[in-house]
C-alpha cells in the first residue's frame, strides 16, 4: 500500500490533523513512524481490500480539499533549516518565506513576456513538497538531483490528495516549471527565492546583530533578471549603510 495518503484515508486524516503537527526536518526515522500511522490509519478506514466507505465519493471534492490544505499546514509550522541551523530567534516559516515571494511577484513592475499571475501562483507553490519532505539544504548532505526527487515524490502524493483534477495539474506543472527554471516565470521567482532570503537575512542582521555573509555571498553574481540584480543591489546597498 502507498504510505502517502491513500484516497480512502482522506476524511480519517483530516479528523486526525495532529499528524501533521510542528516539526522540524524530517530525520529518515520520522519518516518512517509517518508511514507506519498512516498505513494503520488506511487499513482502519477501508473496508479490507483496501476500499473507501460506501457514501464516500459524494464528499470528496470537500474532503480532498480539507485534507490537502491540514497538510500544508505543515508549511506554516515547519521553521526554514537555514535560520535554525545559525540560532536565528523565532526564524520564519516556509510559508512566510513564500507569502512574502508572492507579495514580491504581486508588487513588482510589469515585464515584458512575463506573466505577472502567473509568477504569484509559483511563489507560492514552489516550495509546497517541503510540507512532506522538509527543508532540505546543503547542510544535510543531499545531492541535489536527490532532494529533487524527493521532493518531486512529495509532490505528486500532494496532487494525489487533491484529488487530481485541474487544480492538482496547475500545481504540478507549476513546481515543475518552477524546478527545471523553463520559463520567463521560472526564471523571475527563482531569482525573488534568493531576494526574499537576502531581505531576511538583513532583517535579522539588523534585529538580532547575526552576521549572515553567507547567505548574500550565495546569491552573489546568480541573478537571472534585471529585476533580481536590482532588488538585490538595493538589500546590498542598505547593507552597507546600516
């Protein structure tokens, strides 16, 4: 049986949403005690041949929707690794950190062949596997080509969820274009990802007296837009002012 959230799991799992409670990145033990509930949980809710109740389907565009949306509640607990590993106070969520990339997307000036909604929606989408897989970074010791495929795994039980449809297509095509950078869009968030994060960086620099070089040597000189270079020239220069 799929570990991840089998159809027929569905309104168990939004009754039970404690499952999904705070956590930090996920250790490979974690994983594993989430998919043994889960599995216990499916074999409960199904009628042994791994069937959903009968009256099930009437609910299930409701129900997908509730169950898709307690588990990206795990975004809005789940604190950015980056922070945690250097002893930020009270670091942000990875929900904060696309919520405020979706405001970037929303505030910033038209640019010609660049679909502006377009960009808002892969804001914040494009860190929506992190809900399962967690915040990966280059501290743990994941190649990348790793982390993707994880994190590609995650995505397509989150679409599952769902209930597939055109919603869960518009997600997937989203991250994806997002991940392989293919697109005017890709390349206009990718480069606000880096923003948001220098923005924050400074704002704890300036907050909490950290020194998070770091984070602005990273992005230095990876700037695919006029906008990115921009944005990133102004953090760099209140940097130096402050």
């Amino acid at each position: 049986m799929n570990p991840w959230l089998p159809a027929s799991t569905r309104i168990i799992i939004s009754r039970r949403a404690g499952v999904w409670g705070n956590f930090l990145p996920p250790t490979a033990t974690t994983r594993a005690r989430s998919r043994r509930r889960l599995s216990l949980m499916a074999t409960s809710s199904t009628d042994g041949n791994g069937l959903a109740p009968q009256g099930s389907e009437s609910t299930a565009p409701a129900s997908s929707a509730i169950d898709f949306l307690t588990l990206c509640h795990r975004l809005k607990t789940t604190k950015r690794t980056g922070w945690v590993l250097r002893d930020v106070k009270g670091p942000e969520s990875i929900a904060d950190h696309m919520y405020r990339m979706g405001l970037m997307a929303l505030v910033a000036a038209d640019i010609p062949g660049v679909d502006r909604d377009k960009c808002i929606k892969m804001a914040i989408v494009h860190d929506i596997a992190e809900a399962i897989v967690g915040d990966i970074t280059p501290s743990d010791g994941i190649s990348k080509a790793e982390k993707s495929r994880r994190e590609r795994e995650a995505l397509e039980h989150m679409c599952k969820l769902l209930g597939g449809g055109s919603r869960a297509k518009e997600i997937n095509e989203l991250w994806t274009e997002y991940e392989e950078n293919s697109s005017p869009e890709a390349k206009v968030v990718k480069d606000l990802d880096k923003v948001e994060m220098i923005l924050q960086a400074l704002e704890y620099e300036n907050d909490q007296g950290k020194d998070l070089d770091e984070f602005f040597q990273s992005t230095a000189g990876k700037f695919q837009t006029e906008l990115g270079k921009a944005w990133a020239a102004e953090i760099a220069s209140r940097r130096k002012r402050h």
